[in-house]
C-alpha cells in the first residue's frame, strides 16, 4: 500500500530536524519524481515533544464553595456540583489524582425538577430480606431527607471506583440556609 505524505515547501520541526519520510517501496525514482513535479520536498508529520502534565497530590489546593438549591433545576445543578468535586474545571486536573474542591448545598429542600417528576420520579432501597424492595416517589423523598436527593443525583454522575467514593465525601448537603462550614469561609460557586 502507498504511503500517504504530506508536502511542505518549509518544513520547520520543533527540535531543530527535518524527519526523513518512510517507504514501504523500495524505488525512490517515484518519490523524486514527485518531489520534482511539486517544487519542494516530502516529509514525514512530525510532532513536538512535550509532557503530560500530571498533578501531584501535595501540590492541590482544594477551595470551598457554597451554592443556594433554592429553585435550581435538580440535574443541572448535580451536574455542575459533581463537575466541582472531581476538579474537572481546573487546568491541572488529573483522572486518578483528587483534585477537586469542596462544595456545601443549602437549601435542598427547595430544589425544582421539571415535567411531573414530583410524582412520577421512584428512589428504591432494599432492606436485604426477601420482598424487601421500598421505594418512594421524589416528593416523599424531600420531605423525608431533602439532603439524600442531592446526593443521590450527585452521586450517580461519579464514576463507580475508590476515588469517587472518596470525592462524595467533599459535598456537604443541609436542608435548611444554614450550614456549618464558616470557618473555611466557602465562595459562592460560578453556576455558568
């Protein structure tokens, strides 16, 4: 099969050298003749040599932010929240490496979901006896525990492995407006 070569009247590598273009054919009169008719000389690609940039864990600093649920859509929000947790928006971000920041969600109890999810939406449990299968419908769940719908949502759009389950552990859910997390003086979370 012929070698596909890209044609370059200037060829200018990132290290300083021109590679030499490889054939499967061992007649060079075809080249020639091609280089010929074109003006120039043929190339191989060539790329520059850099390195993946993979963050330490003593070198992230993980930030606090706080978001108000009051009348944001449930999966919207859990989207952008789980986003934060695996420090997906920061530059330095790293599959295998915690990277992400803290997040505390006041208000959960207010939280809005579109369509008739208020009745059509189930959360199932299971006791581990036989026939113990319960479930309840979204709006019993936010009047029971406002706080397990967030996680939950949260939850789901982590990946299913240790670093993961250690992520969740970095959002803090209340209820209510108020939370007890001054002290690290949380930043309101840029919803964009």
């Amino acid at each position: 099969a012929p070698v596909a070569f890209r044609y370059e009247r200037s060829v200018r590598p990132c290290l300083g050298t021109t590679i030499a273009p490889r054939r499967r054919s061992s007649s060079q009169d075809e080249l020639s003749l091609l280089e010929s008719a074109l003006g120039g000389r043929l190339s191989a690609p060539f790329f520059c040599v850099m390195k993946t940039y993979s963050a330490k864990p003593k070198e992230i600093e993980q930030r606090w932010y706080v978001v108000d649920a009051d009348g944001q859509t449930l999966g919207r929000l859990a989207t952008r929240i789980a986003d934060t947790l695996r420090g997906k928006r920061k530059p330095q971000y790293t599959p295998h490496i915690d990277t992400g920041d803290f997040v505390v969600v006041v208000n959960a109890e207010k939280i809005a979901v579109t369509g008739n999810k208020l009745q059509q939406k189930l959360y199932y449990r299971h006791s581990g006896y036989p026939g113990g299968l319960r479930s309840r419908t979204l709006a019993e769940q936010l009047e029971r525990r406002p706080t397990e719908v967030i996680r939950k949502a949260v939850k789901g759009m982590l990946p299913r492995n240790r670093l993961a389950r250690r992520q969740i552990t970095k959002l803090k859910v209340y209820a209510g407006p108020a939370h007890p997390h001054e002290a690290q003086n949380p930043q309101p979370l840029p919803l964009d």
